[in-house]
C-alpha cells in the first residue's frame, strides 16, 4: 500500500504528516472528498471558500486537489 497524504490548504499548506495508507489514488481521492466532506460540514460558505483538500503521494507528486465549497452546507 502507498502511503498518502491529506494536507489542508487555502493558499498555504497545513501538512499532514501522518498520511494514510490506501490501495489506489482512486481510494486515495474517495478518502479525500470524505475528508473534504467532513471539514465542510456546518460551516458558512464564506468560512471555507478558500480552502482544499490536497492529496500527494509518498514522493510528494500532487494527485488531487478537492475544495472543501464543493460540498454543500447543511441545513
């Protein structure tokens, strides 16, 4: 397994230096719109239009990158 790595940016980056171990970037992206998801959950629009998710692999290559607007407040 490939360890992955779920920074939090809005232009500069808080760095996950944990990561999380995952199959395939594909299960590496899914787990990046959970966390995505996740941080986004009752917050103003306005609080987090800014901010993303920003996956990288082991050698530091960008794989994804998922604002945190994409997902809807809710109500």
């Amino acid at each position: 397994m490939t360890r992955f790595y779920f920074h939090l940016t809005d232009g500069t980056m808080i760095e996950d230096d944990q990561g999380q171990p995952c199959a395939t970037e594909k299960e590496a992206r899914a787990h990046a719109d959970k966390v995505a998801r996740e941080l986004s959950r009752n917050r103003a629009r306005d609080d987090i239009k800014h901010w993303a998710v920003c996956v990288t692999d082991e050698s530091g290559k960008r794989i994804t990158r998922i604002p945190l607007a994409r997902h809807p407040r809710r109500q």
